[in-house]
C-alpha cells in the first residue's frame, strides 16, 4: 500500500477514537434534552471535573505504592464516576428543578452560570495552568512496513474503544430493560401522564443528569490518558463538540448521539491531518450551523410537530 | 424530625463529595511525576465549614423558608398601592425626571475636569461595558434571544476600525460608521439562518460563532497579526484637532496649540471619556425611541407568543433579526471606540468570558430595563477595582450570581417596565388622549408612563 | 356566481400514518358566513391550520383571491387578507389591550427605522392613525375602559371579544374564528351572534366558523360544511345539513 493510504487509516484511526469520547459525552444531551427538553450548559465541565478526579486519583494511588494499570484504571473511572454523579445531580437540583416550568431562557442562562462557576472552581482549586501526566498505557500495533510511514493502533486506542463500546452496550441495556430505564422513555414522551401514574418523574430527570454525567466522566478518565495533558479549560470546547456530535446525529436520540460522534471525530481528524489544525474546530462549528440550517432535526432524530 | 436529620446528613454528604477531591487535595507536577497534596488549613477549614452550613441549613429549612416568607409579605404589606395613585405619580413625576435627566448628564460632562486621570480612565471603560450590556439588552432583554457569541460583534468593530484604518488610513469617526455597519452587516448575515431555530440552539450556535471570530482573528496572521494584534491605532480627534503632543498627520493641529494652552495629556484621557458618554447617551436614546416603536412591540409581542405574531401577518424571523442587527451594531461602536482608546488590539481580549461578563451584567441588572443594565455595569466593572484581590474570584462570582439571580430573581434587580401607551376617557364618554411627546389628531390625548 | 373568495380543494394532511384531512373542499364567497361543524377529533382545527398556514398540506390546493396560498408562511398568508383566531385564546398577556391592537396594525404601520428614531410627522400621523382604528375597534366590542389593562386580566368573555378586535384592525377579508362560543355564556353568545353579522353587513368581512353550538351555527350561517373522521360528510344550507341523515348518524353515533 502507498504511504498515503497509511496516513488516511491513521487518521481514520484518530478519528475514530476521538470520535468515540465526543459520543459519549454527546449521549449525556440527548439524555437530559430527550427528557426536559433542554441543553445542560454545563454538561461539558462535568467531563473536565471527571478528567481531574481521575488525574487525582491515579497520581494517589502511585503514590501510595500501587502501580497495577488495572487497578489505577479501576479506581479512576469508580471515583470520578461517583464524583461527576454527584456534581450532575446538584446541577440538576440548583440549577434547573427550581426553574422548571417557566421562560426557557431562565435554565438556560443559570445553566450557563453553572457552567462558568464551575470552570472557575476548578481553576481556583487546582491552578490554571496545564497539568501533564506520563501516560500509563504505551505502545500499540503497526499497521504497514517497518520502514517508512505505517499506520498506528496504539492499546491506549483500543481500550479507549473497548469502554466506549462496553458504556454504551450498558446504557442501552438499562433503558431498554430495566424498570428505571422504562420510566425514562415514558417521561420522554410525556412527563405529565408519567407522574400521574405514580412515577416520581423528578427522580428520573435526576437520573438523566447523572447517567449523563457518569458517561461524561468515563470520556474524561479516557481522553485526559489519551492526550495525557489536562486544564480546566478543556470542558468549554469538549462540550460544544460534543453538543454538535448530538445535534449532528438528532438530539434526543442515543444512536444519533454516537453516529454523531463519530462523524466529528473523523471529519476534524481529516481536517487537522490534511488541512490545518487551527481551522479543525472552526470545521466543527460550520457543520453545526449547517445541520442546524438544512436538517435541524439531525440525521436520526424525529420531527417536532408544533401544537397550535 | 428524623427524616429531617438524614436529608441533613446527606446534603452534608453530598457537599463533601463535592469539595473533598478538588478542593481539598491538589494536582503538582514534580519532575515527571504527578503528584497530589493535600490543602493547607484554610481550604480545609472552609470545606468544613462549608458542611456545617449546609447541614444547618438543611436540618432547621422549614424554619428559615418560613421566616423568609414571613418577611417577604410584611414587605409587600408595607407598600400600598392603588392604581389611580400610582399613573398620577408618574405623571407629575414625567416632567421632573426630564430636569433631574439634564443635570445628571451636565454633572458626568463636568465630572471629568475634577477627578483624577485614573478614576477617568476607569470611568471610560465602564462606559464601554455600559454600551454592550445595553446592546445585548436589546437581543436578550427586549427581543429574548440568547446570544452568547455578543463579543464577536464587539471583535468585528474593533478590528473592523483597526484594519481600516492601517490599510486606507480612515479616521475614527468614519470608523466608528464603519464598525457598526459592518458589525451589524455580520450580525445579519448570522442571523439569517440561525434566528429560525429554537432559542437554546440559537444560544449555542452564537456561542461557536463567537469562538470562530476569534479562531480566525488568530490564524489569519497576513491580515490581523494573528496572537501579536494590531498596535498604533489612532484616538479619536476633534474635528481634526489630536490630542498628542505633536500632530502624527501633516496639515491637522494638535488640541492645545490650536487653543494656544500648555500640552496635557489629561485632555486626551478626558476626551475619551466625553466620547464614551456622548455614545452611551446616543444608545440610551435609541433605545428609549425603539421601545415606542412597532418594532419595539413586535419584540415584546413576539416574546410572549410568536403563534399569534404570525397569525397576524408578523414574519418572525424579520422581527428577531432587526433586534439581533441592532444589537451587532452597538457592539460595533462599542468595539471601534474600544479599539481606539486601547490603541492596541488582539483577539485575546474577545474570548468567551467576555460575553459571558457582558450577560452577567444584563442579568443582574434586569432584562430588558435601562438603568438597571447601567447601574449592573457600574458595579461590574468598578468592584474588581475597589477590591483588587476579588479579581481572582470575579469570574466564578459571576457565575454564581448568574445561577443566584435566575432562582431567586429572574427579572434582574430593577426589571424593566416598558413605555406603555395609555388613553385617558373623558367622563362625558368622549375619547380622548394626551402625550408628552405623541401629537394626535383631534381632541386626541395620549399618555406614555 | 362570481369567483369565491377563497376555495379549497382536494385538501389533505397527514401525520406520519395517520390521514387527518382527507380530500376536503370548501368555497367561501364573498360575505359569507360559513360554517365547519363536526365531532369532536373530526380534523376541523387541521383544516384551519392548513387553511393559515401552520401546516403545510400535504396534498390540495387553496385558493384565496384566485391566487394559490398553499404552503405559503403563516405571516405571508396573513397578509394576503386571512386572519384567524385560536381555541384556545392567544392574546399578549403582558401587553396591554391597546399595545395587542398596535401589534396587530403593525404591517400597517410606519416601521422605518429613521422615521421611528426622529419621530418624523409622518411617523406621528401612523401612531396616531394605529391609535384611531384600535379605539373604534375597541368601543365595538365593548372594551374601551379596559383600554390600559394588560390583556391578561381580562375576563374570558372579554379576552375572547379583543381576539376577534385584534383581528379586524388586520383589515382582513376572511375572518376565521377556531370555536369563539367555548366558554362563553348565553348572553355572551348572543352579542358574538350580533358582532359575527355585523362584521359580514358593514365590514365587507367574510367569516368561516368552526363551531359546536348548534344554535349559533344554523342561525347565522350561509352554508355548512360537516366533516367526520377527516373526510367530508356532507354540505349545505343549515336546513338541509340538519336533516341529512349521515349527519345525524355521524352526531348520534348510530351506526
């Protein structure tokens, strides 16, 4: 194979694998805009929280002696899961239950504030500056000839994709089989007849923020190992990247969610690999203005008729 | 009283989920080890603290909601008011307010020529502030369309000024012309597509819209020097007079030789100012006019129902983009008359936070209303300076009072009450109407309050 | 007969699967008062938000003034000399009842910019003239001491009189009104009786009606139309509807 075709699968690769975080935080929206009908602003933070809990408990854990990956990763994702799972839930109760059912701009703009609180918190808390960490996870497969350009498949990729799969295969599973997962697409489609029937409908937009939040964290503990370099600013571009991979795909929907991960994944992982890496989020955000304009629906979502 | 004590018990949990790992131990890089410390006293001392409070407040809530209401309706007990009152009061009030009006506005040009240079500067800038939170008033307040991407209308202008004026060499007021249009040219064409879509969208997309400005700003490096900005932009004059020292253009005379008085570059600082004021005056009254316009209903019409607006023949997406085309444009004398006074410019000063503080003041002030926005920026901008080290703290107290303000007063601090159109019937059943500034046909009288 | 003021034919709308209008034609002359009557569910309301705009119809044609409207905007539909009202009353709450009838006038109205900013004379005369017509519209219909109230506290009778105001000052040719009876009571029904007619003698306004109170339909209406299921059932003069036995059938539920 020519050295380009390597370059377009390493790419692909890269793509793919950033591709695959943005879903799961972009699965995070579809939850909670599925059920309230509403963009969590601050839904982006909660991934970078995850990212520094993770960062956290793995620098204690190598300080205390155990060097197992195992069981860093182990306890990574449980801790920042819980943390984030908490920091979701109080989102929801400060920042949105208060406002219910009033001007749509009300949540909006406390999410907003929530957003902006939280990022400076981290900052205050943990510094502003970068916070780099050697990455646990080396090596990987070569794809092509030893000499010359070949493609890469690193493990830290690989098991990026594994836990992405694993999540969602989990998620799917709890909303199509569990009780709880029940009562979610019944407060979907109509949250006034859920309460009547005797289903605490506040409980479940609670657990739609932190089910949201605990993918959010899953993506933070993978991709703050993956790049190995963490700020609290990462939260604002990750969320508006994320929030694009949901409209992308049709907000609402779980499926889209992660068909519109993975297709901004590739599309900025082509844009920065052929183009320029500066323009990689202005590409991002145009294809946001574009599915918002031509298809604001996104690619799997269905159409809203307005009641008259 | 039990149930009462493990709610506590478990908001005191749920704080300490909250703070105990990033407050209460920090990340350090030593070498190329990562490693974790824990916080000294005082942050430790505040976590715990924090928890008694919220167990506190958790465990004795009824009292306190209770407490708090009792206050509340003693309060609202306190005020009586009958509605025949309150139309006589604003209308004798009318005339008073007009005087009390003139003489602010003598008293801020006057200001300037007895305070000191610092506290002038300062003043300049609020006025800045002042500007684009009465401009994102009219988009967010007036017309309810978030935008979240305000400060890249403010970048337009500015760098709209800057380049103009290095490639062709116009001066200031025909770029503060300039600025504005063009700023209100990006906000139309922005507008265009995105106004039909639902308001959290709309949100989001001017948010990215923002960041791409700036992204651009940054990387077209030819044009705008990238990171490094643009320097040297000239201030403002006064019909061809600067105010340097010597003149920088050949044939224009410097302020104080024209007026044979000693060189200060006091007038300078000055100058700047009574520019700002003279721009924030001009908003004031813009906006106090569009407010008793058609366009100004329609704004508020469209807020409360847009299904009705369009039953009635108005086109929606006409209505939202002459309030966002507006907005842009304040923006954009805001930014040219930034850009002037700095001299220099570089996208750092339009990133998000900007506009995040420019939303933080319309909603502390109020939506929609005039002088809460003014009094919002005045405390927004003058509390950083009186009390330097809140600096560090004033992005997430903006956050805070975003999240404060929305539970507890959505309206801002002086919402806003909009010029209403009154008719007064005559007791013989005649119809009749009277204006202060409205002359109608006949015996007609209308009253604005 | 002369050229209908507004005629459609053939009208369908579905939703997904389900077929709300079925081939649906009706014709509305000039100064006519026409009625759509039918079960509850019938698609009745559909038809209207086909007929404005709100929807877009899946198949059909309407034709208002000879030209084809079908699938125009909302507004655009407006303008062209059709407004409606909704069932369930959609007035500017926090506006007041004067400020409603402003709106409303607004494509009438001096909306430039300039003008507004220099309160031009010509900007003057139009407030003026905006004010006139809404202080007539208001002393027909009995709200003139409501004036300076927000639309809001008004009561239900009343918020549904400033609807159909709210209308008129839009000079438009055909006045649609969604069920304006609901709620209403005896008295009130009368006056809307009386205002519906006046509106077709002095005001050269055709009127088409959706409506469940059977003795405010037959009473005023030229023709009926009666719609079951999506699909039309039958038309006519109010005699003749009242004595077709689908009608009946569909109304009584025999099979």
């Amino acid at each position: 194979m020519p050295e380009s075709a390597y370059y377009f699968i390493q790419q692909l690769l890269n793509g793919l694998t950033v591709g695959s975080t943005y879903a799961l935080i972009a699965i995070g929206y579809s939850l909670v805009y599925g059920i309230i009908g509403m963009i969590n602003f601050a839904h982006g933070e909660i991934y970078m929280i995850g990212s520094y809990v993770a960062f956290i408990v793995m620098a204690g854990l190598a300080m205390i002696g155990i060097d197992s990956v195992t069981l860093m990763l182990l306890g990574a994702f449980l801790v920042s899961i819980i943390i984030t799972s908490t920091y979701g839930w109080s989102i929801e109760r400060i920042a949105y239950r208060p406002l219910r059912g009033g001007n749509r701009l009300i949540p909006l703009i406390s999410a907003i504030g929530m957003s902006i609180f939280l990022q400076n918190y981290v900052r205050l808390a943990q510094g502003s500056k970068d916070i780099a960490m050697p990455s646990l996870i080396t090596g990987g497969w070569t794809i092509g000839p030893a000499d010359g350009f070949s493609a890469t498949l690193s493990y830290m990729q690989v098991l990026i994709f594994v836990v992405t799969f694993i999540s969602m295969t989990a998620l799917t599973l709890f909303i199509s089989r569990s009780r709880m997962g029940r009562a979610c697409r019944a407060c979907a489609e109509d949250q006034g007849m859920t309460n009547l029937l005797g289903i605490n409908t506040n409980g479940i937009i609670a657990l739609t923020f932190v089910l949201g939040a605990a993918l959010a964290a899953v993506a933070g503990v993978l991709l703050g190992m993956y790049y190995g370099v963490i700020n609290p600013y990462i939260g604002f571009m990750a969320g508006l990247k994320a929030f694009t991979a949901a409209v992308l795909g049709g907000i609402g929907s779980i499926p889209g969610a992660v068909l519109g991960g993975l297709i901004l994944g590739i599309t900025e992982a082509f844009t920065a690999g052929y183009f320029s890496t500066e323009y990689k989020d202005v590409v991002a955000f145009s294809l946001l203005v574009l599915i918002l304009l031509f298809k604001p629906t996104g690619l799997l979502g269905k159409p809203e008729v307005e009641k008259v | 009283m039990k149930t009462r004590f493990f709610n506590a018990i478990a908001a005191t949990f749920v704080l300490l989920l909250l703070t105990s790992m990033l407050l209460g131990l920090t990340l350090e890089s030593n070498g190329t080890e990562l490693v974790i410390q824990v916080a000294e006293g005082t942050r430790l001392s505040w976590i715990i603290s924090g928890a008694v409070i919220v167990f506190l407040f958790q465990f004795f809530r009824n009292e306190i909601s209770q407490g708090w209401q009792n206050t509340r309706s003693s309060m609202g007990n306190a005020v009586p008011t009958s509605i025949s009152e309150k139309v006589k009061t604003t209308s004798q009030l009318s005339g008073l307010k007009t005087t009390a009006l003139c003489f602010l506005v003598a008293g801020l040009m006057i200001w300037p020529f007895f305070a000191s240079r610092g506290s002038v500067d300062l003043a300049t800038l609020t006025l800045i502030y002042i500007m684009l939170g009465l401009g994102l008033n009219i988009v967010v307040g007036l017309a309810g369309l978030l935008d979240l991407g305000y400060v890249g209308f403010y970048a337009v202008g500015a760098y709209s000024y800057a380049l103009l004026n290095m490639y062709f060499g116009i001066d200031f007021w025909t770029g503060l012309l300039a600025g504005g249009l063009l700023a209100a040219f990006f906000g139309f064409i922005l507008g265009f597509p995105v106004l039909r879509l639902r308001g959290d969208y709309l949100a989001i997309v001017t948010l990215g819209f923002g960041e791409i400005i700036r992204i651009l700003l940054n990387n077209l490096t030819d044009l705008t020097g990238g990171p490094n900005g643009i320097s040297q932009i000239p201030k403002p004059d006064l019909f061809g007079l600067e105010f340097s020292r010597r003149a920088k253009e050949e044939g224009n005379v410097p302020f104080h030789e024209f007026f044979g008085i000693d060189y200060s570059s006091g007038y300078k600082v000055i100058f700047l100012y009574l520019v700002a004021l003279l721009l924030v005056i001009a908003t004031v009254f813009v906006i106090n006019r569009l407010l008793r316009m058609p366009i100004g209903r329609a704004w508020e019409a469209l807020r409360e129902d847009d299904i009705a607006c369009q039953s009635l023949g108005l086109n929606k997406t006409a209505v939202k983009l002459s309030a966002f085309t507006i907005g842009a444009a304040f923006a954009g004398f805001a930014g040219t008359f930034f850009a002037a006074r700095q001299g220099f410019i570089s996208p750092e000063s339009f990133t998000f936070i900007e506009s995040a503080i420019i939303l933080a003041i319309v909603v502390l002030g109020g939506m929609g209303s005039q002088i809460g926005t003014v009094l919002a920026a005045i405390i927004m901008t003058l509390l950083p300076e009186f009390a330097r080290e809140f600096n560090e703290y004033r992005m997430l107290m903006f956050g805070l009072m975003m999240v404060f303000m929305m539970g507890w007063r959505p309206q801002g601090l002086l919402p806003m009450k909009r010029p209403h159109i009154e008719v007064e019937r005559k007791p013989q059943g005649v119809v009749s109407m009277q204006s202060d500034n409205l002359t109608t046909s006949g015996n007609q009288l209308v009253r604005e309050v | 007969m002369s050229q209908p003021l507004l005629e459609a034919s053939d009208l369908n709308m579905r939703f997904g699967g389900l077929v709300a209008v079925d081939n649906v034609a009706l014709r509305v002359h000039s100064d006519e008062i026409i009625s759509i009557i039918g079960p509850n569910g019938a698609g009745k309301t559909t038809v209207f938000n086909c007929l404005t705009g709100f929807y877009k119809p899946t198949a059909g044609t309407i034709r208002f003034k000879g030209e084809d409207i079908a699938g125009l905007p909302g507004h655009k539909i407006s303008r062209k000399g059709i407004v409606r009202t909704f069932q369930h009353v959609r007035l500017f709450k926090d506006m007041t009842v004067l400020e409603n009838l402003l709106v409303a006038q607004h494509r009438h109205m001096n909306t430039s910019l300039l003008a507004g900013l220099f309160n031009t004379p010509g900007f003057r005369r139009s407030e003026a003239m905006a004010l006139d017509k809404a202080m007539q519209w208001l002393e027909r219909v009995n709200l003139l001491d409501m004036a300076n109230r927000n639309a809001g506290n008004l009561a239900y009778g009343q918020q549904r009189r400033l609807e159909i105001a709210r209308c008129m000052v839009t000079r438009p040719d055909l006045l649609m009104l969604d069920e304006p009876a609901a709620g209403l009571n005896p008295k009130e029904t009368e006056e809307l009786d009386n205002l519906i007619c006046e509106l077709r003698d002095h005001h050269k306004v055709s009127v088409l009606l959706i409506e469940h109170d059977m003795q405010l339909v037959m009473g005023i209406s030229d023709r009926i139309y009666v719609i079951n299921q999506g699909r039309p059932l039958a038309s006519g003069t109010p005699e003749s509807v009242q004595n077709h036995p689908d009608v009946i059938k569909a109304y009584l539920g025999e099979t």
